[in-house]
C-alpha cells in the first residue's frame, strides 16, 4: 500500500509541475516558473523516496532527499521574494 501513495505522490507533483510549466510557456507569469520549479524538485524528491523505501532499502537516500526537498522550497521562496520587489 506505501508503494501506491508513494507512486501517486510523486505523480501528483509531475503532473502539477507540467501543468504549471505549460502555464508559463502560454502567459510567461515568472512566479508560474518558479513554481514549476519547486514542483519539479518536488517531483524528484518523490522519486528519491520511492527508491530509498522501496528499491534501494540497503542504502539510505535520507540526505539526498531532504536536500532536494530544501532545494525546491528554496526555489519557490527565491522566486516569492524576486518577483514581490
């Protein structure tokens, strides 16, 4: 049962990243990219933990993932605080 929440999660976060990212490309609202980025981070994040519980169960991805998720928040945060000035 993990491994479909897990599958589901990381699809959710593909999907909204492409959906934000053919947003950006259509009306070119820089926030949208931004936000398609911290998606995008966010996607890797997902896949980072279906291979650290469910592949890779020797080895732990703990570091890899949280880094990539502090990298997408840091993305989206960037992008908040670029585009308010």
């Amino acid at each position: 049962m993990a491994a479909v929440i897990y599958a589901l999660c990381a699809i959710t976060s593909l999907v909204a990243a492409a959906l934000l990212w053919r947003e950006y490309a259509r009306t070119r609202y820089r926030i949208l990219f931004w936000s398609a980025l911290c998606f995008a981070g966010l996607t890797v994040n997902n896949v980072l933990l279906v291979l650290d519980r469910l592949v890779f169960t020797d080895v732990d991805l703990t570091l890899l993932r949280l880094t990539a998720a502090a990298v997408a928040m840091l993305l989206l945060l960037f992008g908040l605080i670029w585009e308010s000035e």
